[in-house]
C-alpha cells in the first residue's frame, strides 16, 4: 500500500496529467484535490488526446475509483459536459460533500474583479475560481451536499446572493439572479449528479486501510501557491503537498511518495516576474515545438530556461521524494541547453533562494550552468536509452537538488515514458 501525491514543482502546466495516469496503473484511487476547471490536462492514450478540467486522470482507467476531493471548487455545468464527452470511457467517479460550488455569479464576478485591476492583471482564467474560494472563506458558500437538501439550498442562496449581487452592482455587470431561478439550478444538477455525492475523505481512508494503492492529484504549480507562489500572481488555493493532504481529506503523514513533476525547460502563463524568460528564436522553438498553449484558455504560454531556484523553494515546502522530468523531447537536438543555478540581483550580489518579494524578483538576472544539447536519433524509449548527453543533464538536476529522478516523459503518449 502506498499513497503517493503528485505536485507541479513550477508554475503548473507541468505535464502532471500525463504522469498520473502514467501512475494510475498500480493505483485503485485517483484523488483530485484542489483548484477548479481553471487547470487542464491533457492526456494521449493510443494517438487519442483527452482533455480535462475538472475530472481526475485517473477517470480514463475503467478500474480506477475517481474522486474529486473537498479541496476542488466544481463547475458542475463542465463537469457534466466532460462526463458525456468521455461516456463509456471511464471509471466510477464520486464528489466530495464538502466541495464548493462554483455558482453562476462567481463566473460574472471574475471578469469584473480582473478587469478592474487595470495594468495589474493576474491572468486568471475567468472561470469564477476566486470568487467562489472567497465565497468559501466569508462563510457563504454552497457545497456539494448541499445540493441534496431542499431547505439548505434556499438557506444558503439567501445568505449569499445578496452579497453577491451586491458585487455585480459595484462592478456594474447586469444580471437576471434570482433565489427562485438559482434553486431550480441546483436541483437540476443534485438530479443528474446527487448519486455521485459522498464523504469522500472517508471513502479514501477507507481503501488506504484496506491497503490499497491512493494517487493524489494535484492541479496547477507551487509558484501559483497561495501562501508561497509569486503573490498576487497566483491561484486561490494551495497545490503543495499540505494541500494535497487537506484538500482529499487525509492525514499528511498517511502520505508515502511525493513524485515533483517539472517540464526540462519552465513556462508560465499570465502576469508576474520571469527571470529566465526567453524572448526570443529559442522561446519561439520551444512554445512552437512543446504546444505551449493553455489547456483551459489556448493562451500562449511565456517559455523559459529550466529554474533550480524556483525548484529549490518547491522541494523545501512539498519534500519531493523524487522527480518526474517531462517534456525532453522538445530540447532534443538544440545546440545548448541552459539551466539558471542562481541569480544577480540590481548590487550584483547571488541569491540562491527564491525571494518572496516581486519587485526584487524583477531585479535579478539568471546565472546560467550551459549543457551540450542531445541528438533525439540517440532516444530509444523502447529499450530505455537516452543520451549520454541527456544523462548528465538529469544528473545535475538530481544532484543539485538532492531529489532522485523517478520518471522521464519523452513524448505525451503513456508509452513515451522511461522509469528509472
């Protein structure tokens, strides 16, 4: 028995889909345990690409329980489109009781509240993700169970909508909510998703008693973390290995392995400092070559040399037990590869740990360690080799960071993994 938690060590879009499903296959549980349909990921099995927002990837596997945990904010109007998308093709899934709901003026909301900050955008994706977290912290939001009591649903629209509408009004969003029309919602989603309802931190308790195989999915990166990603800059809930904990409803120290997953090279999407952000033919080639495009808006996404400091601070609050490297194949066969080992700030003095000041972060310049690149003709996944070349770039990154590296992804298909 195990329960292993799978983290974005960057600013998410790591490929952490790719390598829960990868990991599903010795696993009877996939958990997802925070975020909402603001994170995407996207999934090849047999040259099919699937993708998702809000269901766990593990849902793919038809012998795999799917839980979305009380950590996760739900669109149900998303969740139900992925449902009829993938029909047949999937597992049994359950939602946790005490997961919130996003509502129908959370999504009006977020477009107000972004673009009111005028130059200070935060890039969020629009999807009421903030609101509803917000919702939650005041007290006033709507969870799954409640969908199952009549009284409780009317208790709980009079008790947030005013606020809400309120907002909108200050925002000056027009709107036609209603208590009436916002409970004949719910009822329609509580009779076509009320079976899938539960108490699902004691239905994962209870297969890890039962000694059974539990993968937690995480959404997003540590540097979007609430608490420590590059603040304000960041998403409104915590996809470290604590939230994890949290967000599926288990103990921290019932957790085994915390696999770290991050791309070869770094990529962000939205607003906020990017040390080693390249703005030119190199950054072109890799958002070109890697499909770096949100899974969730079809943003282009910013790309960048690979950053042990970032990672550095990831390990230090997620304690990675190992690391999945994903997305090599996309340096195969560049001349050089750099990775940032430290920064210079403004007094040229290093900075060996991730600051959590922005406008200092601005400041700083990467001091880059240069590899040679690896011809892609020397991969033969098949049996498991990769380049000497590749090797000692693995190597350094393992060494650097006292973290053993697990998994290399060498393609988005689940055959085009190697596990060391």
């Amino acid at each position: 028995m195990s329960v292993t938690t799978i983290i974005g060590a960057q600013w998410g879009d790591e490929g952490k889909g790719k390598i829960t499903d990868y990991l599903a296959d010795d696993s009877k549980v996939v958990a997802r345990s925070q975020g909402g349909n603001n994170a995407g990921h996207t999934i090849v099995i047999d040259g099919k690409k699937y993708k998702l927002h809000l269901l766990p990837s593990g849902i793919l596997r038809n012998d795999i329980i799917s839980i979305i945990g009380n950590g996760v904010v739900v669109n149900l109007d998303v969740l139900l489109k992925e449902l009829d998308n993938l029909g047949n093709e999937r597992g049994q899934l359950f939602i946790s009781d005490r997961a919130h709901v996003i509502m129908p003026y959370h999504k009006l909301l977020d477009g107000g509240e972004e673009s009111s900050k005028g130059k200070s955008l935060i890039g969020t994706t629009g999807n009421g993700i903030g609101p509803c977290y917000s919702d939650k912290a005041s007290r006033i939001g709507i969870r799954m169970g409640d969908l199952l009591d009549d009284d409780m649903i009317i208790d709980r629209l009079e008790k947030a909508l005013p606020r809400n509408l309120a907002l909108l009004n200050y925002y000056g969003i027009e709107n036609n909510l209603t208590v009436d029309g916002l409970f004949q919602t719910c009822r329609e989603w509580r009779n076509k998703l009320g079976d899938f309802i539960t108490d699902a931190s004691l239905l994962v308790n209870q297969h890890i008693d039962k000694g059974d195989n539990v993968l937690l999915e995480g959404a997003q990166g540590v540097h979007i973390d609430i608490e420590y990603g590059t603040y304000p800059f960041v998403t409104s809930s915590s996809p470290t290995t604590a939230g994890a904990a949290l967000g599926s409803g288990i103990a921290p120290s019932k957790i085994d392995k915390v696999v770290g997953v991050t791309k070869a090279y770094l990529t962000r999407v939205g607003s906020g400092p990017f040390p080693t952000e390249l703005e030119d033919e190199i950054g072109e080639m890799i958002r070109a070559k890697g499909q770096e495009f949100g899974t969730t808006t079809g943003r282009p996404r910013r790309c960048g040399w690979l950053d042990l400091v970032m990672l550095e601070l990831s390990h230090r609050i997620c304690g990675f037990t190992s690391l999945a490297i994903t997305k090599l194949d996309i340096l195969s066969d560049v001349d050089e590869i750099k990775v940032c080992v430290a920064y210079k700030d403004d007094k040229d003095s290093e900075v060996n740990h991730f600051p959590s000041s922005l406008s200092y972060l601005a400041k700083c310049k990467p001091v880059y360690k240069t590899f040679p690149g690896w011809s892609s003709s020397d991969i033969d996944i098949s049996k498991g080799v990769i380049p000497d070349k590749m090797k000692i770039f693995l190597d350094y990154i393992s060494v650097s960071l006292n973290i053993p590296i697990s998994i290399v992804s060498l393609g988005p298909g689940r055959d085009e993994t190697i596990i060391f």
